[in-house]
C-alpha cells in the first residue's frame, strides 16, 4: 500500500485536519468518565462542594481552624481570605449570598488559581476534620472522657469549667500538648488517601455553608447541570468532529480510488499487446473494481481508526492510572491476551488473504469466459462442465471466506469474553477500594470505562490488522499495474511524417519475437507497400500474417530490421501521429454499446451524416442499417451482441472508412462475408480508397486476386511475391492454397 501512498497527496490537507479532528474527538470521548466521575463524586456524593478549601467560611469557624494549622500554613491561609464585617465597603452584596454576615463577620476567599486550591486542599482539610471531629465530641459529653484519656497528660475535656470553650482552652495551650492533640486526632484519617481525607471534609465544610445560610441544595443541583451542560457539549463537540472525519475520510478515499481508476485506465490504455499478455483481461478488471473498491473502504477506515485507536490507547492507559494506578495490572493483562489473539489471528488469516484476490480473479475469468462464449457451450452441451468449472473456482474463493470468517467468528466472542472478564474483575476489586476508603465510586467508574475504552481500541486496531493484509494485497495488485512500463513508447525527440503524406509502407529485414519466446515468428521480412495499390498476405494458419500488419501500428515493436512509412522509422513518430494515419479492421471485429452511428463515429467524431452514409454504402451496411426501424440510431448491446457475425463485419469495414485514412489495413475483414457481398464491397472500396495503401490478410484467394502485390507467407518467411498471375508460375505454396479454393477456369 506504501507504494499507493502518493495518491494521498493531494490530499494532505484534509489528512492533516482529519487527524486534527480525531485528536479533538479522542480527547472529548477520554473527558467523558472523567465528567462522570465528577457528577458522582462530587454532585451526588459532596452535594456539589468541590474541594475543602471554602468559598467563605465564619470568622468564629476560621479562628478554630487555624488553632492546628502551623504558623506558615496559618499565614497562607489568612492571605488567601478577605475578612467581610458590618463596615466594609462591600458589604451590601455579600450579605445577599451569605445571611450569617448580618451576625458576625466572615471571611471570603479571594480569586485564586486551582494551582493555589490544589495546595490548600490538603492543609486545610486535615484542620477542618480536626475542628469537626472535636465539636462532635462536645456535641456528646459522653465521649470527652474517653478523647482526654487518649491524647494523654491529663487533658480532661469534661473536666473543663462550665461556659469554658474548648477551642479557647486548645488555643492556650502549649504547642508540643497541642500537636499531641492533633496527632491523636489525625491518626483517624491516616488510613485514608488524600482525595479521601478531601471528601472527608467536604461535609463539614457543607454545615459550614448552611450555617452561612447558603442553599446548598441549589448549589448541589448547579453543580450537576454545569458538569452534565459541559459533558452534552463535549458530546456534542465529539460528534460534530465524528462526522467532519467520517465526509473528510469518505472524500479523501473516494477521490483516491476516483484517480486510481482514471490512472489504470490510461496505463491499460497504453498497453502493447505484451503487456496484455502479461495481465489477464479478468485480472485487470478485478484489479479496477474490486481491488481499488477493496482500498477505498480501507483509506477510509485507516483514516477513521488508525489515528483514533492508538490516541484512545494511550490516553485511556494514563487517565485510568491516574484514577488508581494500583489496578494497572487488569488493563496489562487484557492487553496481553488481546494482543496474543490478535498476533495468532493475524498469523493463520495472511497467508489466505494473499490468495484471496487471485481467486477472485479466476471466479472472474471463467464467468466471463462462460458469458462470452454461452452459444459455444449450449452448442456442445457443456453446460454441466462449465457448471461444475465455475462451481470449483466458487468454492474455492467460497473455502477461503469460510476460513476466515470463521476466525472472525472465534475471534468476537473471545473478545467479548476478554472485555466482560476485565469489567467484571474492575468491578471486584474498585469494590474492595471503596471499601476500604481507598477509591471514590465516582473513580471506579470511571476507571471502568477508561477499561473498556482501552480495550476496544485495541479491539479497531485488530479489525485493521485483519483487514490492511488484504488491503496490501490489492494495493500491491494496483501497483503492479500502475508501475508496469509499457513496452513500446515514444521516443524521447519525435519526428513527424514528410508532407504531403503519402503512405508508402517499407519492410527492410523486418524479425519478430514474441515477448518470452525462444524463436523469432518472422523472419526476415522485406517488401514494399505502394500508394493506391493493395498488398494482400496469404498463408496457411500460424504463418505469422496477422503478426505482421499488427507491427504497423505499433502493437508490438519488431526486433530486428526496421519498418518505414515514407522513408521514416514508425518508432521515429508518436504512436498517436502513426495511428492516426491507420484504419484498421481487426481480425476481431468489436462493436462498442451505444448505436451504429456512435459506433461509426468512433473513427471521427466530426464525421458528417453524408459522410457515413458513404462508408456504410462502401462497406454493403446500408441495406440492413436502413431497414432496422431507427437505422442509424438503432441501438447496439454490448460487444455487437445484436447483430450477426457479417453485420458486424461490415460495421467494422465502415467504421475504418469513415476514417479517410491514407493506410487501410485489413486483418481477415471479409471472412464472414458471402462471395456476392465481397465481391461488391471490394468494387466499392477500389473507387473510394483509390488512393490510399491497401493492406489485406485474408484466406481466400478470391479476393485478392486482382491485387497488385500478393505475399505468400510459410512459417514466418516469405514463400512468394508478386501478382496473382505470376505466383500461380513460380510459388507452389500459393498454387496450392488456390487451387484447393478455386478451380483452374476460375482462376485464370
């Protein structure tokens, strides 16, 4: 497929903003569990409040706070707040948010970054839970004995004076029996993790704020509508990126395989008949359809998940550590057995998907080989045959999707059996975590489907690893096409044809070989073709005639010697400046679907309507065009296959007439023409190409009898050259094949 990869350039553009794009989406769906995590752990489960660190807190609740705070973390604290009392300046507008102002003074925490938060957090959690744990502890007399007992040096809470405060008394005291006191209490909380201790103290911080006469409900139900808005929007921002890349991928894929197909087309299109030796016909339409079909929707996928899968890999791995880095191990484990089915899939699917394409050609060989030739076969009864042939080759490509499908089917509930195992075994452990106060639920959750996403990552990519071997395998197919060098080609500095243009046709020492073989088919070949005469080959099958006209046009270069039309090399001259000055009838006549007029047209777009009335009368085609119900609109089905073998013919002789070509070279054209027709056509043609250099191949003497230079050819040699009249002297070849045809009256 790298070999393709250039077809992707002009593309770059949109690659590069689909990649772009996919790395906005992957972000979006990795935000997602993370937003989740934060409606349950802190809309549901901290009623909203999101760290510790209070907006506003009472100036009463501060001065207990920072009783346990050291002197540095006190005086942090303090100048991050502002204290708000009866006679500040703004006290008007806090009084709206916090009622509890009208009673006593409070302090309001001023705008800090979450760098600031983040470093706070802590410090004043632990003093918070302190301060909380303590008031609980006055709240029941009962439990003051107890606490005194613990913190040792006979502090004694219910020993305390009436009406005497404790945070009073804890304020007086020396600083080493103070630590005491707070290690002692801290000690609760050392089993827990910090974002643990956090939410810990999110319930005090909660009574503070309903103390502050703030509607924490409303808070709560704030908290969850702006993380839920926020989510809908990363959703929505997800989608819109899904389908810029799903139009972006399809575009990209589409225009690819568009110049694909237009670059094959003109390669074929350049072929020599070697190169079509080398490329079946079924081959080179497989290769054009369903090859390039096969790439295209594999350009499209590769864009849409192979950039995807890898950045939701990744990015699911690191956030799922950083929601608990101890569960590691579940994720390494459903990778590796991931990563192992995907390695032993792949392993046995390859070598099956490198002979899938081949039979894909051969199913479409003999398909069209049983299409083509369907009247042979009914004509010999071969119809169970050719049956059972197509049959084979359909089981065959049949046996290898059954193969791989049926890995494909292994290879699913296996999957699903890794994905359910690793949920169910998160599910276990997260449990054991929030049990024991190590993990938040909103953070099992999360973790959860940081899991799922990370595998079905892993899961895209094993559906492109299955699906790029093919891929590569018709990429490769492509290439093959695509990087085949044609044969015959221009040459560097072409010349042009002498004018005025006459048409004289030289063979100097002219030898053939086909491409591959070990003997040359023509030998030595020297004759000259003239202008306003005809130059007919004769011989028996194989002698190599049709080899020989088919050298003109360049459809195959000659190996030794040279061929001259007016004194100039044809492989001086563009193929096309050659041609142009050709009209060929093809010992295989083809008709193109669409009507008899288009088909005609094919010779000369600009051809006027007297013009091919003309070539139709010259080629004996008038009678049976005119008497079809549309005559020259009539419709013609694909390959001519509506009209008769000497239908056919004559179109063929007409089309190269409508040409006006200065060289006419027919290869066996009159075969299927009875002697009446021939005869008549031939009459007809002398007066209309007068003119230019006739060249016939042909197995009846009849008709080229009159030419003026007849060669005889024998094993790829010239047995004889001369009239009618003089070969029948002197070349016992020709003699033979003449009189095996006529009769000595007639061909005298």
């Amino acid at each position: 497929m790298l070999r393709l990869a250039k077809y992707l350039k002009p593309y770059l553009l949109m690659l590069v903003i689909a990649i772009a794009l996919l790395f906005v989406q992957a972000n979006c769906d990795l935000a997602l569990p993370d937003y989740l995590s934060k409606i349950v752990n802190t809309g549901i489960q901290q009623s909203g409040v999101e760290n510790a660190v209070p907006v506003a807190i009472r100036q009463s609740e501060m001065n207990r706070v920072v009783i346990f705070l050291s002197a540095e973390d006190k005086t942090t604290v303090l100048n991050d707040y502002t204290l708000v009392t009866k006679d500040s300046p703004d006290y008007a507008q806090y009084i709206k948010q916090y009622p509890a102002l009208e009673k006593q003074s409070i302090y309001v925490r001023k705008p800090v970054d979450q760098a600031e938060i983040d470093r706070l957090n802590p410090v004043i959690s632990k003093a918070i839970l302190v301060v909380s744990t303590l008031e609980q502890i006055i709240a029941d007399p009962s439990k003051a004995a107890a606490f005194g007992a613990s913190t040792g040096q006979g502090f004694n809470l219910s020993m305390l004076p009436p009406g005497m405060d404790l945070f009073t008394v804890l304020g007086s005291l020396p600083a080493a029996q103070l630590d005491q006191i707070t290690t002692k209490i801290n000690e609760k909380f050392d089993t827990l993790g910090p974002s643990m201790i956090v939410q810990a103290a999110v319930k005090p911080v909660k009574s503070e704020y309903e103390a502050l006469g703030m509607d924490t409900a409303r808070m709560q139900n704030d908290y969850v509508l702006q993380v839920g808005g926020t989510m809908i929007l990363v959703t929505l921002l997800s989608v819109a990126c899904t389908i810029i890349v799903g139009y972006l991928a399809a575009k990209i894929a589409a225009g690819a395989a568009r110049t694909l197909r237009r670059d094959i087309f003109q390669k074929v299109a350049g072929f020599s008949n070697a190169e079509f030796d080398k490329f079946s016909t079924a081959s080179l339409i497989t290769r054009t359809t369903n090859d390039i079909t096969q790439l295209q929707m594999v350009t499209m996928i590769m864009i849409r998940m192979v950039i995807y899968a890898p950045i939701m890999g990744v990015g699911g791995i690191f956030r799922a550590m950083a929601k608990d880095s101890s569960m590691w191990w579940i994720i390494a484990v459903a990778v590796l057995m991931l990563v192992s089915l995907i390695a032993i899939v792949f392993s046995i699917s390859l070598p099956k998907f490198r002979s899938f394409q081949k039979l894909v050609d051969r199913l479409n060989l003999v398909a069209r080989e049983n299409l083509s030739g369907m009247m042979v076969i009914r004509a010999f009864n071969m119809q169970d045959f050719e049956e059972n042939r197509f049959d084979k080759a359909n089981l065959d490509l049949t046996a290898v999707s059954l193969f791989v499908n049926r890995i494909m089917v292994v290879m699913m509930p296996v999957m699903m059996l890794i994905m359910n195992g690793l949920s169910l075994t998160i599910l276990w452990v997260g449990a054991h975590q929030v049990a024991e106060a190590n993990m938040q639920v909103g953070d099992m959750m999360a973790f959860l489907q940081y899991a799922m996403q990370i595998v079905f990552s892993f899961l895209m990519m094993s559906m492109m690893l299955i699906m790029i071997p093919r891929a590569s395998v018709s990429g490769g197919r492509i290439a093959d096409v695509l990087e085949t060098e044609p044969s015959i080609n221009d040459a560097e500095q072409p010349v042009n044809f002498n004018q005025p243009f006459q048409g004289k046709i030289e063979f100097r020492n002219v030898n053939f070989r086909y491409p591959g073989a070990e003997e040359d088919v023509l030998h030595d070949i020297s004759f000259t073709a003239l202008p306003g005469q005809t130059t007919a080959f004769i011989g028996s099958t194989g002698a190599g005639k049709s080899t020989l006209v088919n050298l003109i046009p360049r459809f195959y270069d000659v190996t030794g010697g040279e061929i001259l039309i007016d004194g100039v090399d044809i492989r001086q001259v563009t193929q096309h400046d050659l041609r142009s000055k050709i009209g060929l009838v093809p010992q295989k006549n083809v008709l193109f679907s669409g009507t008899i007029e288009s088909n005609l047209r094919y010779a000369d777009q600009n051809a006027s309507s007297d013009r091919l009335a003309t070539a139709a009368d010259v080629a004996q085609a008038s009678e049976f065009i005119y008497a079809k119900s549309q005559g020259m609109e009539e419709t013609i089905a694909q390959g001519g296959m509506n009209v008769s073998g000497g239908q056919k013919q004559r179109l063929s002789i007409a089309r190269a007439l409508v040409k006006q070509a200065p060289i006419y070279i027919f290869d066996d054209s009159f075969s299927a023409l009875d002697f009446k027709t021939d005869a008549a056509l031939r009459k007809a043609m002398k007066e209309t190409t007068s003119a230019s250099t006739l060249l016939i191949v042909t197995q009846r003497v009849s008709t080229i009898k009159n030419a003026e230079q007849i060669i005889v050819l024998e094993d790829g040699k010239i047995a004889g050259k001369g009239s009618h009249a003089e070969l029948m002297n002197n070349c016992p070849p020709y003699r033979e094949i003449a009189l095996s045809q006529l009769s000595m009256e007639e061909l005298s």
